[in-house]
C-alpha cells in the first residue's frame, strides 16, 4: 500500500501534514506528502499529481477530514473485484459533529437524504452513482479511460464518474459502508461549499448533456441524469419565479384560475417532495432512526436554511451557465474559517442575504399577508442564513502566519506523532515486510451487493 499526502496548504497546516508524513515513514510506511506551489486544476490537479507518480492499479481517496474504518480496504476491494466492469465504488458520508450547532444538524439532514435515498435508489435503478470526492475507491484502468481528472469543472467528483459510465464503466454505492466527516461548523463555510457544488454540477450539466445523449444509453437514464445535472438551477428559477410573483402580491396583476392553480400545484410538490425525501433519509439505513417529530422538525429547517443559499447559489449557476470562472475555494472545517480581508468585508457579511429577507417580509405583510405562509421558507432562511454569517465573521479570525505558528506549537506538544493528524492502523509497529498479495486480504462481496445496471 502507498499512502500519498496530496496537500496544497498555503495557510500554515503544511506543518502538520510534514509531521505526520515524517512519523509514519519512521514506523516503515510507505508515504510521501505532495506540495504543489502552483495550485493548476485545484483538487484535480492534485490528484492528478499523485497519479503521476503511482501506478497503483485501485486508488482510494480521502478528503483530510474523513476517518475510514481499519476494514474500509478490504470490503471496498471485494466489491471491484468480484465485477470487472465496476470503476468505482462509492461509500456513504456519516457525520462526526452532526449535533455540533443548528447548522450541523441541518446539513446533516440534507446529506442523509442524498446518500439514503438518491445514492441508493441510483445504485438499484442502475444509473451512475456519482463519485462524492471522498470516501470511494478507483480503479485505475476506469480513471485513464475516462480522460484523468479534469479542473475545467468546481466537482472533479461528478466530472470523471459521469466520463467513466460514458466510457463504458459502472459504479456501486455500499449504503452499508459509513465514513465520518466533519460538516463545514460556520456558515460562510457551508455557503462557499454549497456555491462550490452548485456551480460544479451547472458546470458539468453544459460540459456533459451533450455527450449523454448522444451515449447508447436509455432515454430515462439519460432524462434522469440531465435531471441530476440539472438540479441546481432551481435556485435560479426560484429566484426568477419570487421576482415574476411580486407584481401579483402587490396587485397590480390579477392572476388567472389556471396561473393560481399552476402556482397551488408547483408551490405543494415544491414543498411536499422534499420534505418526504428529508424525513425518508433519516429513516432508512440508519442504525438509529430519529424520532418522527424530530426528523420533521430538522426537515423543515434545513429547507429553510437552504432557501436561504437563494441568492448566492443563484449566482452560482448563473455563472455557470455564462462560463464564467471561479477559484476552487477550500471548505473550513471545525473552528477554521476563511480570512476576511478588510472592514468593508465585515461589514458587508450576511447583508444581501438580511436586505433581501427584511425587503421581502415588509413587502408582503404590507401587501399581501396571505402570501406570507408559501413565502415563509425563503424569508425565513434568507434571514437565518444572513444573521449566521454576519455572526461567523463577527469572531477573530487568525492570521496564516499564526495559525502556523500554533499548528507547529501543537505538533510539537504531542509528541513524535500526533494521533489527531492521521489515524494509524491498529496494529503497532511498521508494515509487514512480505506482504501477501493484495488481493488475498479483500472481503468477498456480499451476495446481492453488486449494483443491478442495465449490462445484466
């Protein structure tokens, strides 16, 4: 086994990472920590890097924050080696500080939603199991028939699974198999996040639509991955639709029968549909499903505080939709939060987001009351969300060449090798010096595992 460090830090947490690569090549790993100064594709460009220099046939990635089990190895590989056609196999996000805040708890509900019931139904409908950017093996054959990972597009991730079922490879998602992360604790770091992959998918959807229909595939597949790809523009339509109903909350327009019935029937599925999906995905697949009450109560409030990511996620797939170019920005996780450079930044924080909030419930208590309760969720969350960053950017925020400095002040009192920076195997002592070969040491996949696609 080779264990790369892919690590473009330039905040001072490079330290760390040399001093957890230099404590395990001291036990006998064999580990390197890649650094590049130019960060040229981003994510993908590291992980490109690391392939350069590595002909391992299967890759698993990690995103730093994730802590697999000691067998995570082992039942991953039995699954890619049990079906030569599968490129990657996909294991589900579980959440290390879900009861860490109101935010916490909301993102965790929308990402229970995604991998209890989107991945898993994708998994036994046969459609592509979109890779997660962690938590997942590859394998290297599917990697190079795909074109490499690519930067041209924010979700590297979705970007090579969706080449690689174009080339003809297939993709499992082990509901079974959890990996605990952290969830982004501030919420101008979720609301970076959420831009990031809202851009990326709008990104891929121009990049890819083309290509999937004109892929031997079924009409509903390709319907259903258009739908995927396309998912994030409701952001944008949502907005689009809110300014197109101020004139009729005003009253200067009468609206029709068959406009209110239209906007009755969208408005109910708009609401309705995912909230079932929130509340199923805290239900299913879980060792300890929550309480009904409870799981409805976080339903509703990670939609509102997803309503309230209206305007920045719809200029996010209003860029994407216009080519315009962004960095790939990192996701703080924990206490760390990006710098904010600048008085004029502070203050700004969180108020597009609290302006649009105030105007919206002035206008509509002022105009039209009964319009209040569908307009609920937005006003709500646009309030939430603004108040949330003008707060997470109201604390200090440390400076790079500190956070060096106590990063490096940390390291240092722990000892030879902090167990906080990487979590060795169980066993002490170095690897051993004969190993078996590898695929002796892969679990067998379990019966009726394997994805059910449209090959068999």
């Amino acid at each position: 086994m080779v264990i790369q460090v892919l690590d473009d830090s330039t905040d001072g947490s490079l330290a760390m990472s040399r001093h957890a690569v230099a404590g395990l090549r001291l036990r006998g790993w064999r580990v390197s920590l890649h650094h590049r100064v130019h960060r040229s594709g981003f994510k993908a460009g590291a992980l490109a890097t690391g392939l350069r220099v590595c002909q391992a046939p299967f890759v698993a990635v990690f995103d730093a924050d994730f802590r697999p089990s000691s067998d995570f190895l082992r039942r991953t590989l039995g699954v890619l080696l049990a079906d030569p056609g599968l490129g990657h196999v996909q294991a589900r996000w579980l959440h290390a500080n879900r009861s860490a805040s109101v935010l916490t708890r909301a993102q965790a509900r929308l990402l229970d939603g995604h991998f209890g019931i989107e991945q898993a139904v994708r998994h036994r409908l046969g459609l592509p199991v979109p890779f997660n950017g962690t938590c997942g093996v590859w394998r290297r054959a599917a990697i190079d028939a795909a074109g490499g990972w690519s930067g041209d597009t924010l979700t590297e991730d979705l970007d090579l699974s969706l080449r690689a079922r174009l080339a003809g490879w297939d993709s499992a998602y082990l509901e079974d198999l959890g990996v605990p992360g952290e969830l982004p604790a501030s919420a101008r770091a979720w609301r970076a996040q959420q831009f990031r992959w809202t851009k990326g998918f709008v990104q891929c959807l121009v990049k890819l639509a083309p290509r999937v229909w004109a892929a031997p595939m079924a009409v509903g597949h390709k319907a259903f991955i258009s739908l995927q790809l396309a998912q994030p523009l409701s952001f944008l339509v949502g907005t689009l639709c809110l300014a197109a109903a101020l004139p009729f909350i005003a009253g200067a327009v009468a609206p029709s029968p068959v406009l209110m019935g239209v906007a009755l029937v969208t408005t109910s599925v708009g609401l309705l549909g995912p909230l079932a999906l929130l509340v199923a995905g805290g239900r299913f697949g879980q060792a300890q499903p929550a309480p009904l009450p409870v799981l409805a109560r976080e339903a509703v409030l990670a939609l509102m505080l997803s309503s309230g990511l209206l305007l920045s996620n719809a200029r996010a797939a209003l860029e994407a939709l216009l080519g315009i170019p962004s960095a790939f920005v990192r996701t703080p996780k924990s206490a760390a939060r990006p710098v904010r450079s600048g008085w004029a930044a502070r203050v700004l924080s969180g108020l597009p987001e609290l302006v649009a909030g105030v105007g919206l419930l002035v206008f509509v208590l002022t105009r039209q009351p009964l319009a209040l309760p569908p307009l609920g969720l937005a006003i709500g969350g646009l309030l939430c969300v603004g108040l949330l960053l003008r707060r997470s950017d109201g604390a200090g925020v440390p400076a790079p060449a500190q956070a060096a400095a106590d990063a490096t002040t940390a390291l240092d009192t722990v000892g030879a090798f902090p167990a906080e920076v990487v979590s060795l195997p169980a066993q002490a002592g170095a690897p051993p010096q004969e190993p078996k070969p590898w695929a002796a040491h892969a679990d067998p996949a379990p019966a009726g595992l394997l994805r059910r696609d449209s090959r068999r």
